[in-house]
C-alpha cells in the first residue's frame, strides 16, 4: 500500500515542457521538493511500521482497524502534497498538509496503542518505545506549523514558511531510526 502511494505522488509531477534545468525548476521545482518531503514522510512511516509488525505476536481486528485508520491517513498523502505544490504553498493547503501529517501521527499512534494493550505493558513494544518522546514532539511541530500557517503574518507567506520549517524539522528527527526498536527487533526474533 505505502509502495502504491509514492507511487501515485511520483505519477503527480509534471514533466518540463523543455530540455533545460531552468525548465525543469520552473515547472516541477516545487513539485520536486513537495514529492521529496512527503516521500520521506511515507518512508519514515513505512519503516516503523515494518519493525512495530515483527513486535506483535497476534494481530486481532482492533489492530486491523487501527492500522486501516493508519493507512486512511496515509493514502491522503498525494492529494494534500499535490494540492499544496500546485497552489505554491497557499496558505489552506499548507494548513490541510498539516492536518494530514497530525492525523497521520494520531493514528499511529493509535495503532500502537491497540497492539500495546493487547499485548500487555511488558509488551516488546511496549519496552522498545519506552516514553516515546519522538512520538510526542512530532504532533507539537505538526500543530506549531498549522497554527503558524494560521495566525503569523496572515496575508503573507511567513506563517506558511514557518509551517514548512514545522513540517520538515519533524521529518528530520525521524529519519534517524530508532535504535531501541531495531534492538528490540533484533532480541524479538533471536531466540534466547
């Protein structure tokens, strides 16, 4: 599913209408660097979500729901990124691209909530997240961006500016994976 909707952002691009690196800045630039943050977007959540799988020893149909609900969010991706590249980054759109990163993380959220209860707190999840700070700061600078492309400098593009800053420090502190997770990945699957 997550392969799909690269796929389907990458499908959104438009091709130069001539053969200079001047026609294609001008006309898929900003293409280019939207596709790239909600590509890294996609990546983080595929990632972690391919090591939360290998901690879950049952999947029951809460996880089922909570992990469609994931995906709902996630499948939302290449309308919110292409809305705010063809808008050149307008205000709504950006404020929308927010919403769908925040709503992203909720349901991620979620979705580690349901495997955590159903697994127990000493769940190996459980014990790789720990107090998952990440977890926590990443809908801060979701909000901080939305609220920034909001109310800072309404007519102009500051708060937008901003709102992207948000958006991209969020995507950096997840690039670097967690290494408890891929510990406790690790452990899970050596037996001991």
């Amino acid at each position: 599913m997550l392969a799909i909707i690269i796929t389907i952002m990458v499908l959104e691009l438009r091709t130069p209408e001539g053969h200079r690196l001047s026609d294609l800045l001008h006309t898929t630039g900003v293409g280019l660097l939207t596709y790239l943050l909600s590509f890294v977007y996609v990546g983080i959540y595929w990632n972690n979500h391919h090591h939360m799988f290998h901690l879950v020893g049952r999947v029951s149909g809460r996880v089922l729901w909570a992990n469609l609900g994931l995906l709902f969010c996630l499948s939302l991706f290449p309308f919110t990124t292409g809305w705010m590249d063809e808008s050149r980054f307008a205000q709504t759109p950006v404020v929308i691209y927010g919403l769908n990163l925040l709503s992203a993380a909720i349901a991620y959220f979620v979705l580690q909530t349901v495997i955590i209860r159903q697994e127990g707190p000493n769940s190996p999840l459980q014990q790789a997240i720990g107090r998952d700070v990440k977890g926590k700061i990443s809908p801060a600078f979701y909000t901080a961006g939305i609220l920034s492309a909001l109310v800072v400098d309404r007519g102009g593009q500051v708060g937008v500016w901003i709102a992207l800053a948000c958006f991209v420090a969020a995507a950096i502190l997840w690039i670097v994976p967690d290494r408890r997770i891929d510990r406790a990945v690790r452990q899970h699957e050596t037996p001991a």
